[in-house]
C-alpha cells in the first residue's frame, strides 16, 4: 500500500502530471489515424524520451498506450474506420449508432467504458501481478487451441438471421486468413513476396467497413433523398447508462484474462464480450441496427487487456503485444534490468507506472468525454464530402501500415467485395473474425502437434483445455435442449440483419 | 461553456504535437551546403520497429546525426518475408546514392526460403556491423545439465527433441540448431523446430517447459538468466559471453562456431566514389563514443569490417546459408 502511494506521489507531480497529459493526447491523436498504432508513436518517441527521466517518459508511454486505444475507436464509431484489430468490433454497433444519430451516447459509452474497465484492470495489475505471472506460462498451444475453438463456437451467435449468409461470411474470412507463408509454406501468395506475411486485419477490416460503405453510398447517392444525420442528444440517458455498466463490468472481466495471457491477444476477448452480450441483450433486435451494449462490452474488453498485457511485462519482462515490446526496449535503454527481478529491484518505477495508469485513465475520460459532442457533429457534414474524407482516411491508414502500394491495391479489391457483401446481405462480422482466428487456430494447433509429434491426445493434455471443452459440451446442450423447447422461435428471429434490411431496400427498388 | 474549453485544449494539443513532430524530424534549416550535416540520407529496416534490425539501424542513424557526420535520416521499416521485400526495393532503388539497407543473417536466409532473385550479392556491401551470439537455453527444472547431456538425447531421439526458436526458417535462431544438429551427427531433417514469433513468446515457451530446448540470441534473456529460471548451456561464438556462465560449443567439444550478425548494404549499381563515402561514413561511425555506448547497452559484439573483407565474408555466408536449407529442402 505504501508502494502504491509513493507512486501516485511519482505520477502526480506536476511535471510527471504534464508528461501524461501530453501522452493522453498524443496518443489519442495517433489512435486517430488507422494504421498509426501506438507502437510506431512509442518508437518515433523514444529517442526524444532519453532527454527526460525514466519515470517520466514511462508514464508519458502509458498515456499513448491508453490514449491509443480510446483514439482507434473514435474512428470506429464515427467513420466505420477502426485504426486497430481490437477495435474492429467496435465498429460494428458503433457506427450504426452514429448514424442514427446517437454517436455522442457511443462515444461516450466507449470513453467512460474504457475509464471503467481501465481502472478496475489497473487495480486488478496490482492486485494479482506478483502472484498471477507463474501462472500464465503454464498454458500452452493446447489451452489456447481450446481457447480459439471456444471463440469460433462463439461465432455462432453472431452469423446473423440467415445462417447460410453467416457462414459465407466466414469461409470467406478464413480464406483470407489462409494467404500467406505461417506454415514455412507459402500459400496463396502467388509468387508475391508482399502477401508472404498475409493481409493485414488493418487493411482487410478498413476496406470492409470504410471502402465497401463509401461504394454502397456512392451506388444509392442519387437514388435516395440526401438524408442529414441527426445530432440527437448530446449525452447519455438513464437507459442508456442501466444498458451499459453490466456490458462495462463483462467486458473488463472478458479483457484482463486475455490480455494477461501471452497468447491471448485484444481482438478475442472483444467480440467474446459482443457475443456475449448479443446472447444476454434485452434488446437483441437492435444488435446490427446499433446497440449500446455491442459498444459498451468491446469497448472495455479492449481497455482492459491494454492492462493486463503489462502483467506479463511486468512479473516477467515478457512483451506480449508490439506496444509492450517497446516499453521494454525503452526500460532497458534506462538501463533497467527487465525480467522477474523488476519488481523487487525497482519498485518504485513499477508502481509510478500502475499509478500512473490510473491517472492516464481518469486524464483520458476528462479530456474526451466533453469532445464526444463535438465529435458527433461531425457527421453533419455533408456525405460527398463525408465520404471523400472517409476515403481519404482509410488510404491513408492502410498506406501507413507498411508504406507500400501494394496494399491500397488490397485494399480496393476487398473493397469491393464488402460492397457485394452489403448486395447480397452476407454479414461483415464472421469474415473479420475468419480472417483474425483462421491464422491463430493454425498456429496453435501446428504448434501443439509438433511438440507432441503428431500425437492428436496432446490437444486435451492441459487442464484449461479440458475446462475450455467441457464449458462448450454444457453450452451445446443447453442449446439443443433450448431449440428443442421453442423450434420455431429461432427461425423467425426478429433479429434480422440490418444487411438484409438493406438488401430488402435495393430489391424494392 | 462545455464547448470552448475542449476545443483550446485540442488546439494545445495540436500545437504540442507539431512541436514534438519537428523535434523528431529535426528540421535542420539553411546550413552551408559543404557541411555533412546538410546531407541527408535514407536508411531502411527490413522489420517491424523495436526489432533487432531496427535498434542497430537507429543506433548507427543516431551515431551519425549527433556527430554532425550526416544530417537527420529517413528511417523507414520496409516489413514483409523477414526482409526479402526491403531486399526487392533495394534491387528497384537501383543507383539510388542516398540509401542505406540494414540487413543481416535472416535476411540470406529469408531470401532462399522465399525463393526471390533481390539476393545479397546483387547489392553493394557497405559495412558488417555487429554480430551476436546464439544461446542454448534450458528451464531451469531440465535434466540437461550440460551440453553433452542434450547432444546424448538428440542422437538418441533426433526428432524427440522439441527445439525452439525465435525465427521463422531461415532465420538465425533456425539455421543454428540446423548447422548443431549437422555438427553431432544428426539429420538436419529428423529436427523438430517450433518456430515462434520472436524472444516474448519463445520465453515464455521455455518457462512453461513446452520445449525441451530455446536457441536464441541472448539480448533477450538476461533478466530469466539472472533469475535462475533459465539455464544456458552453451553459447555459439568463438569466445565466451562476459556475464553468462556457460562454455562456448568449441570448448565443449562440438565443431561450431555460429554467430548472427547484421551490416549494411546499398543499392546495386551506385558509383565506386559513392561507395568509399558511405564505407568512410560508417567507419567514422565505428568511432564515435555513442555507437560504443550503444554496443554495450544492447549488448552486441562489435566486427566491424569494411571493403573487400566485407564482401568475402557476404559470399561465404551466402554459401553456408543455402548449403543447410538446400539439405532441408527449404531452398
């Protein structure tokens, strides 16, 4: 307790006080812009930061980590561009929130989302870091193949009414996952060394969301009346708060395992928390046409495994994710001798920078919450102009990944198959999690395999695993005993897809 | 009210942001067109930032910046198959007097496993820089003691033996157990390599005893080492390590000597005069007190070397590199 007073001392000095507010806004500033991660931010800083002290360029990294995830999902919700992998999901609801004129409750319920689920996670890295970093090494490829598995079962809840439709969208998902040379054998590549890696989610989500709806526009620009968005409310509604803290409070608990877990990564727990709360809605209508809570889960699920990434890197010097990886190399260039010893031998340093995580956090919900008004209004600008900038914006992120042209030639051409998409009603949400999970569930299982050379029993060797496939056998009953009850129910699901409703439209025509 | 305060604190922001913004670019404005430090350069990264490529390459950038060698340098990270597209744009840059490329042992060995035609001795070698020793690792609860023990069981049960590294094929960490396993007297093919993407999730394997063994440079490491929850067995290089406790392979009886190192190459086809510049540039580097206080900190070996040395060892690399994965069918 001692230590975690000492360090809010550290963090609330005035200069350090500075330090994280000029990271806060950094940060949000390049989340802002897709493909501008906070790993590039953090890089092109830290020769800057050599000049200041340790506690303070730490705690000025801290804000650009939280600021960077709540900036990618400003864009998410206002210009269906998600800047990162993990606030793709956000996209989904958030951006039909935004259109029905309720972006200001989305921005809101994601920035005070993210406050929540960052704080609760922060006090959890003090809690559980000494004692949780043994622990998470145990899991291996097995656990997290069980882990995978248990998300793509997940996917069910999200392929939408038409279940054809639904699977479409994920075969061609993990056909996208397939290209590249994970296995040391290259695979769809076609000779091209620039698709050896694979497509990028970046790019894959951006010409999706952005590029695929700006074709659709375009296509019905003349044919239906210019419709302006309203502004609506500037600030959340009672109902809209009851509907958020529980998706809040899921989220967190979804986010901090995942993210504490070396493997476990930002994008999984984020649509866990969608299906989850698509599953648990009261209102399982809205989801597709703009739920709060499809904004509310994700979007704290996300903050909360930006947190728990730092347990690994703090008990055990371990980067899990690229962001994290820099903060090592700027502790190590301090001079810090990273690894299980940090804690004991600099305690000072490691709980300036959880206290300062706090402070980065509640700086964050300051600054952005008064903005999330002023953000909304920017959908009032006119959709030629709205979309020439939305355009503009996704090039220049997928451009900004890596520099090369190739991938706005990718970027087009799937692209163009979100707008066929969007034509043929095949929901965009399977894909984007075929093409995250496709990759890991192969690596895993690869892996798993070759360890155990071949032999298939290794698969159910780790107690996670045997827990992981038992919660999903209970889960398959309780369905089968559920579609039992009610069979007709569940084909007349009021919950059609806001794809198909467009689909309808264009037919009408 | 709500409304104006947010919007002076995006514009504090802005301004702050543009400021940093010029900082890092360092605009360097109206000096004598003699001065070195007008002249600048490109430098490209064949990985992603934070990587070992990257460090070396921002080191030597800043080395230079600071010492008035070179103006400010263009630092771009060109990813994509472990450095065979940065070695494309380097062929396409053809003549290009302004670049630099950093590169080093993956990136031969990438250029084989992806099958390009941008290879190494297509391009003008500028300078070898540093190089840095591979590690065996064990958990600290394994029952290889020494390396004898590990080089017992692999003969025993060649495939049995589950190595780990933190590069794809190609990479160092996969060609140094290829060339070991050569060394003993086992089938290169019979080894069973699990690839992992980098030194965080290759720890961490080790940790959980996944793996029977890591190799891997040892930058990465020291904290786990000093702890006591990893072991090194052995390490790769001609000399020991100062600070790790643990025999070169020599010493312990096998016949290798590997080493990962990294250099700098230009474009094909700049002129001799172009080339003795950036050769006397780097050189220059070589001296400065902050690329020394850069070798230590990140813990490289220096081997510097220049020229025709340069370009003898480049070929003799390339030579080996396509020997082991011809043999494993990788090239």
């Amino acid at each position: 307790m001692d230590l975690l007073l000492d360090g809010f001392q550290t963090a609330l000095t005035p200069e350090n006080l500075l330090f994280a507010a000029l990271g806060v806004l950094l940060g949000t500033a390049v989340g802002v812009l897709p493909g501008i991660g906070p790993a590039m931010t953090l890089a092109l800083l830290l020769p800057v930061t050599y000049s200041v002290g340790a506690d303070s360029a730490i705690i000025m990294f801290a804000g650009i980590y939280y600021g960077g995830m709540y900036g990618g999902s400003t864009t998410s919700i206002l210009l269906n561009t998600p800047g990162e992998s993990s606030s793709v999901i956000t996209a989904i609801e958030g951006n039909k929130m935004a259109k029905a004129g309720r972006a200001a409750q989305a921005l809101a319920t994601a920035a005070i989302g993210s406050f929540v689920a960052g704080s609760i996670a922060t006090v959890l890295l003090w809690i559980v870091t000494p004692q949780v970093a043994d622990i998470v090494v145990t899991l291996g490829s097995p656990s997290y193949f069980a882990l995978m598995v248990l998300a793509l079962f997940a996917v069910t809840a999200v392929l939408g009414a038409s279940k054809l439709r639904g699977f479409i969208g994920l075969f061609l998902g993990l056909a996208i996952g397939l290209v590249g040379t994970s296995t040391g054998q290259a695979r769809l590549t076609f000779g091209e060394p620039l698709l050896a890696d694979g497509i990028d989610i970046v790019v894959v989500a951006v010409a999706l969301f952005a590029i695929g709806e700006a074709l659709w526009v375009a296509a019905h620009l003349r044919r239906k009346p210019l419709e302006i968005i309203p502004v609506g409310q500037p600030w959340m509604s009672r109902e809209d708060w009851g509907r958020s803290w529980k998706p809040w409070l899921r989220g967190t608990a979804f986010g901090f395992p995942f993210g504490a877990l070396p493997a476990g990564g930002a994008e999984l727990p984020t649509f866990l928390s969608y299906a989850t709360e698509k599953k648990l809605s009261k209102h399982p209508e809205e989801f597709g046409r703009g739920a709060i809570e499809g904004v509310a889960g994700p979007e704290a699920a996300n903050n909360a495994s930006a947190a728990g990434t730092l347990v690994p890197l703090l008990a055990l010097g371990l980067p899990t994710t690229a962001t994290a990886a820099i903060m090592l190399v700027a502790l190590q260039g301090y001079g810090f001798q990273t690894g299980p010893t940090l804690m004991d031998d600099h305690p000072d340093l490691v709980w300036g920078l959880l206290a300062s995580l706090f402070v980065a956090n509640a700086l964050l919900l300051v600054l952005n919450l008064p903005m999330a008004p002023l953000w909304a209004k920017l959908l009032r600008i006119p959709r030629p102009y709205l979309y020439a900038g939305i355009l503009f914006f996704a090039s220049l992120g997928a451009y900004s990944v890596n520099f090369q042209a190739f991938d706005l030639a990718l970027l087009l051409v799937i692209g163009v198959l979100g707008f066929f998409m969007r034509r043929f009603g095949i929901p965009v949400l399977p894909l984007i999690i075929g093409v995250i999970l496709g990759p890991k569930l192969e690596e895993q299982l690869t892996t798993a395999l070759k360890i155990s050379q071949g032999d298939v029993s290794t698969l159910w060797s780790e107690p996670v695993a045997v827990v992981v496939y038992v919660v999903m056998a209970l889960l398959l009953v309780a369905m089968a005993v559920a579609g039992l009850r009610r069979p007709a129910a569940a084909e007349h699901s009021p919950a059609a897809d806001a794809d198909d409703t467009d689909e309808k439209e264009l037919v009408e025509r | 009210m709500h409304v104006s305060r947010p919007k002076g604190t995006a514009l504090v922001a802005l301004l702050l942001a543009l400021a940093l913004a010029a900082v890092v670019s360092g605009c360097g404005v109206t000096r004598d067109s003699d001065d070195p430090s007008n002249r600048r350069l490109r430098m490209m990264i064949p990985n992603s930032v934070g990587g070992g490529y990257d460090l070396t390459g921002r080191a030597a950038a800043r080395a230079l910046e600071d010492n008035d060698l070179t103006g400010r340098f263009e630092i771009t990270n060109v990813q994509g198959a472990s450095g065979t597209v940065a070695m494309q744009r380097l062929v396409n840059e053809k003549g290009a007097d302004d670049l630099m490329m950093l590169m080093g042992l993956g990136v031969v060995g990438a250029v084989y496993t992806n099958k390009s035609s941008a290879t190494p001795l297509k391009m003008t070698p500028i300078a070898r820089l540093v190089e840095e020793q591979e590690g065996i690792l064990v958990p600290a609860d394994s029952p290889f003691e020494t390396i004898d023990d590990l080089v017992v069981a692999w003969r025993e049960d060649p495939g049995g033996l589950a190595v780990g590294g933190g590069s794809s094929n190609g990479g160092p960490d996969h060609l140094f157990p290829m060339q070991l396993a050569d060394a003993i007297g086992v089938d290169p093919t019979q080894v069973n390599y699990i690839s992992y993407d980098g030194g965080g999730p290759l720890t961490t394997a080790l940790l959980g005893a996944k793996i029977d063994v890591g190799m891997s440079g040892l930058g990465e490491f020291e904290g786990q080492i000093e702890d006591g929850k990893l072991r090194v067995l052995a390490v790769s290089g001609a000399e020991r390590l100062d600070g790790i406790d643990a025999p070169t392979l020599t010493e312990a009886g096998v016949d290798l000597v590997f080493t990962n190192w990294r250099g700098v190459l230009a474009p094909p086809g700049i002129s001799d005069a172009q080339r003795d510049y950036l050769t006397e540039l780097l050189t220059e580097m070589h001296d400065t007190d902050e690329w020394r206080d850069a070798l230590e900190a990140n813990g490289w070996t220096d081997n510097f070397a220049t020229g025709q040395e340069f370009e003898d060892f480049l070929a003799e690399q390339d030579d080996r590199v396509a020997d082991t994965l011809k043999e494993l069918g990788l090239a």
